[in-house]
C-alpha cells in the first residue's frame, strides 16, 4: 500500500512537471515601431503652468494667417478722429495656431509674426512672403508687446481664454492707442523654437517650442506662465 501511494505521488509530481514544462512561455509584444514626429503629430499640442494650475490642451481648433501694417502710428484726421498709420511699403505677415482643451473651456493662441517689404511678398488678397520659411528659426523669439497696435517688432504673441477670463501677452486687446503695458515687463520672457521640420508630403512646417513669459488681464495686471511645451 505503501508502495502504491508512493508511486502515486511520484506519478502526479511528474505529471506536474511535464505540464509546466509543455505551457508555452508568454510571450512580450514587440516594442512599437518609433515613427516620425511628423507623422504621429496629428494634432497640435501645448501645456503650461498658469496660476498654480497645470494646463493641457491638445484639439486644434482654428489656423489662418494675416497681414497688418508695419511701423504703425496714429495720425489725425481733420474731424479729429484718430486712426493707423503704417509704412507703405512694408507689411506685417502673421501665422496664428488656435488649440483648446477637450471640453472647449480653455483656448490658447499661438501667433509668429515678421515684417517683410511688400516687394519681397506675393499679393493675393493679401500679402504673402516669398520666403515664408523665414518665418520659423530656430532659436530666442520676443514677445512684442505692441503688436496689433504700432506693429514695430518681430516676434510672438500667446493668448489664453480661461471660461470668460481673457489673458495676452500683448497690448493688442486692451487699450487704444496708448500702451497699457511696455515692452519692459516682457524682458525676462523667452520663447524658443527648438525643432523645425519642413513636411513635404503634408505641406507644413512641424515646430517644437518651450517658453515662459507674462499674461496680462484686462487691467493690465500680470501674473507669470510657466514651463511652456508646445507642438504645431
């Protein structure tokens, strides 16, 4: 009896060990092909820190872009009215990116912005720089902070929508004409441009960006934008 218990045992241990033996490893998917960033940036991307509150907004919502006048300054009609007055022989060329979060509360705008002479420009409605790859280096851009007023600088320009809160890093939607705000309290703002990809199948330049720099409310008063990443 001894015997056949032992056996027994013996049998069920082997069994065991040959079923273990027979169960096939699982086996670890492949690692994911690294793609092109060009091709996988299917949508615009930013993220920054703004009032103690981590932002994160990834739904492209609108793109165009634009001509002002250059070097613009106010002159008076003979009624009085007061109107802009730019160098006509000169145009600002801007690009603007519009991207919001999921839920359509937060809008941020991205605008690159160059004075360029219109003998350097394609007219169609309105000018367009022959070399519009001029528009896009690397390295340090300024914030100006009177673009869409006297248009003196090349630069960017950020703007937050937060619910109805509205923020900017220029004058442009606060007073005119007179600055609320000068271009000292941008001194320590920097935005670069850290990567440009020229994308020939889609016709597009795809950018890599970081930058902090001051947000003004409609009273002028700012308050600081931190650890800025952004894709277009």
């Amino acid at each position: 009896m001894k015997n056949i218990i032992t056996f027994t045992i013996c049998s069920f241990i082997l069994l065991s060990f040959s079923c273990k033996k027979n169960t096939p490893e699982p086996i670890s998917p492949p690692p994911a092909p690294v793609v092109d960033s060009l091709e996988t940036n299917n949508f615009d991307y930013i993220s920054f820190k703004f009032e103690d509150k981590i932002y994160i907004c990834n739904q492209t919502h609108s793109s165009g872009n634009s001509n002002q006048d250059a070097n613009r300054k106010v002159t008076i009609s003979s009624d009085g009215a007061r109107n802009w007055a730019g160098n006509i022989d000169s145009v600002l060329y801007a690009q603007s990116y519009g991207i919001s979060s999921k839920d359509r509360k937060i809008y941020f705008d991205f605008i690159i912005f160059k004075k360029y002479a219109k003998k350097d420009c394609t007219y169609n409605l309105f000018y367009v720089p022959q070399k519009i790859s001029d528009l896009f280096n690397t390295g340090e851009y300024k914030f100006p902070v009177d673009f869409g007023s006297q248009n003196t600088l090349d630069g960017v320009v950020i703007k937050l929508r937060d619910g109805n809160q509205f923020y900017s890093t220029t004058n442009e939607d606060f007073t005119w004409p007179e600055l609320k705000f000068k271009q000292e309290t941008q001194n320590n703002s920097k935005l670069n441009i850290l990567k440009i990809e020229k994308n020939l199948k889609h016709g597009f330049h795809y950018i890599e960006v970081t930058f902090n720099c001051q947000m003004f409310d409609n009273n002028g008063v700012s308050t600081p934008l931190e650890n800025g990443q952004l894709e277009i």
